[in-house]
C-alpha cells in the first residue's frame, strides 16, 4: 500500500501527429509510482520506531523507576552467609519531573539514555512484523485486484491481521524488553530503587539471564506482553487502514503525509482506549 513517485510522464494522444507537438503549456503529466519492495518495507518499519526512541527513552527511563517504586526487593544481611530479606523499596522521587531531574542531575544524559540499544532492538523487532508485515498478511487473505489498489477488505480481516501482527512482534521484542526495563533500573546511590541489577550491557544482560536464570526468564510475563499487543494491534492496524481507505475511496483524498497524520492520530485514539484495561492490570 506504500507507493513514491519515480518521474512524470507525459499523457499520450491519439494517432495524430499534431499530438506529437503539443506545447509545454497545454502537456498533461501523470504522476508514475511503483509498490516498495518487502525488502524496503521491512526497512522503513524497523528504521522509523528506532529514529522515534531517540527521544522517547529518556521518559521510558522515568517510568520504568517511578514503577518500580514501592514493589517488594530481596536484600541480604551482612556477612557472608547473610539471610535474604525481603523489604519495600523506599520512595525516592515525588513526580515524572522530580525523577527526570534528579536522575539528569547525578547520571546525566548517559543516565536518562539506560537501555537505549536495547530498546531500538525491541522497537525495530516489534515493527518489522507489526507493521511490515500487515500489508501482506491482508492482501493474502483478501487479494488486490491490480497492483496499488485500495483495498476493500472487511474489518474482521484487518482486525485478524493485525491481531496476528501485533503476537509476532510481541514474542519476538520480549526479551529486549526484559533487558532494557532492568537496565533503566539500574541507579546510583541514593536514587535506586526496585531489585538493581549489575550488568555491563544488552550483550551482557543477555548471556548473565540466560546462564542464572534460564532462557525462558527472557519471556517472563509475555503472556500479558502478547495479548496486549494483539489487542492494540488489531486496534491500531485496522482503524488507521479503514479511516485511509476510506478517505481515498469516498472522499478522493491524495495519499500523501496529511492524510497519513489524520489517520494515525484517530487509530491512535482507538488504540489508547482498547489497551488502557489491560495497562491498569
């Protein structure tokens, strides 16, 4: 359903030759564009929510220790055969800003920035199939007739595509999950809070849960991770493909960047208010 426009070619007449002389003013143009490939969709799916998390990490960062905040750690005594105890975390920050300045202040920019690698890794896993691969999943089960065309499939076919989408990028952006919500955790000092976890990086994170824990901790809690994404998915996918097919079917709106933000924003909406439940569990 993506398209860009490779050049402009002149409409041709008919078999006279005086439409071989048409003057530049009167010469009409069409615009001739051509479907991305898979290869370029696959790309533009994972590049784009990766650029996006530049900038939304450092409040990611926030959220995660506001949350941890309160919740249950193991400590030891003292001593080398220490007994574990469990106590409450303390409650270091007041607010989202409190957090986001205190945590600036002594960690700086690296601080605020914990467990960006991977959270691109997660964002470009989860959006190479939730978005790369909506469009093939749906011309399969409700084929185009020509190359380009809008699409006419029903909601229920969008909503399963979009569902199946949202499960596949969910199992897969899991673990990088896990991995960036314990790196976030991770503070000095004073600022710590919830279980702190002493890992070097992604690569580091990785190899220490898999050798203490087990390759199934990597997907701890998915169950939750997948269903949600499914919901939102379904959701998502199907709202913003219904709104623009239906803007260039009844309304004869030009694809283009306006009518990608209308949509996104509405789909977005719906999203929002679909999670939420599940979010507040």
């Amino acid at each position: 359903m993506n398209t860009f426009t490779t050049k402009s070619t002149p409409l041709l007449g008919g078999g006279d030759d005086e439409s071989d002389h048409h003057s530049p003013s009167t010469t009409k143009h069409v615009a001739s564009k051509r479907e991305l490939t898979q290869a370029e969709n696959f790309a533009i799916s994972a590049l784009a929510p990766s650029m996006a998390v530049l900038f939304t990490n450092p409040f990611d960062t926030v959220k995660v220790r506001l949350q941890l905040q309160g919740e249950f750690v193991k400590t030891r005594e003292p001593g080398r055969n220490g007994k574990e105890i469990i106590r409450v975390s303390e409650k270091v920050y007041k607010s989202s800003l409190d957090c986001l300045v205190k945590t600036f202040r002594h960690e700086g920019m690296r601080g605020l920035q914990k467990g960006l690698f991977p959270a691109i890794l997660k964002e470009s896993s989860k959006n190479i199939f939730r978005l790369g691969l909506y469009d093939p999943i749906l011309n399969a089960m409700h084929p185009l007739n020509y190359p380009g065309e809008v699409s006419t499939a029903p909601a229920w076919k969008r909503m399963i595509a979009g569902a199946t989408c949202g499960a596949m990028g969910a199992i897969s952006a899991n673990p990088f999950e896990l991995i960036k919500t314990r790196l976030q955790s991770n503070a000095s000092g004073g600022l710590a809070v919830g279980n702190q976890y002493a890992y070097n990086g992604t690569f580091s994170a990785l190899r220490t849960i898999i050798t203490n824990e087990g390759a199934m901790t990597l997907y701890r809690g998915s169950v939750i991770s997948i269903a949600r994404s499914m919901l939102g998915s379904a959701a998502n996918l199907t709202t913003y493909s219904l709104i623009k097919d239906h803007a260039r079917n009844n309304w004869d709106a030009q694809d283009g960047v306006m009518l990608d933000m209308m949509s996104s924003l509405a789909s977005a909406f719906i999203s929002v208010v679909v999670m939420n439940p599940m979010d507040v569990v």
